[in-house]
C-alpha cells in the first residue's frame, strides 16, 4: 500500500497522551486502526443501508413519515423505563 506524510496539528496534551501510551516506531499504525475504524469505507455509497438513511434524509414525504415512527419508540414502555433511556 502506498503511503503518504501528513502534518496533522492536535492539542499539547493529546499529543502528551500519544506519546506516553503509544511507542514512537507504533504511532503511525495506531493512527490508521483509529481512522479505518472511525472513517466510513471508500464505497460506502454502495451499502444499502447507507443508501436508504440517505434517501430517507433527501425525501420530505419519506423523512416526515420517520419521524412519525420515532414518537412511537417509547410506545409500552412504563414511565419507570422512559427514565433510564
């Protein structure tokens, strides 16, 4: 795999903390597990359920219609349970 050297600016203290809990020659591999973990796939426009929120968030009619299901979540739930959502 190609790489490529990036300059990335972080807080004093994070970058203390990177320091202190990740060896020098390990940093570069901690920060790729943390972003291919973080960041969404290259083709995640091709994941159906990416695709339906999508459509979801575009389509008004389709986008009210959720939200209409979202007052229902609580529906049967006894006010003691609301409480610990």
């Amino acid at each position: 795999m190609e790489t490529r050297q990036l300059l990335v600016r972080i807080p004093e203290q994070l970058a203390r903390r990177l320091k202190r809990h990740v060896p020098a020659r390990a940093r570069s591999a901690y920060i790729q597990r943390l972003l291919e973990q973080a960041l969404p796939a290259e083709d995640g426009e091709d994941d159906p359920l990416y695709r339906a929120a999508h459509d979801v968030e575009q389509d008004e009619r389709l986008a009210g219609e959720m939200a209409e299901w979202d007052v229902t979540v609580s529906d049967g739930l006894t006010p003691e349970a609301r409480s610990r959502r």
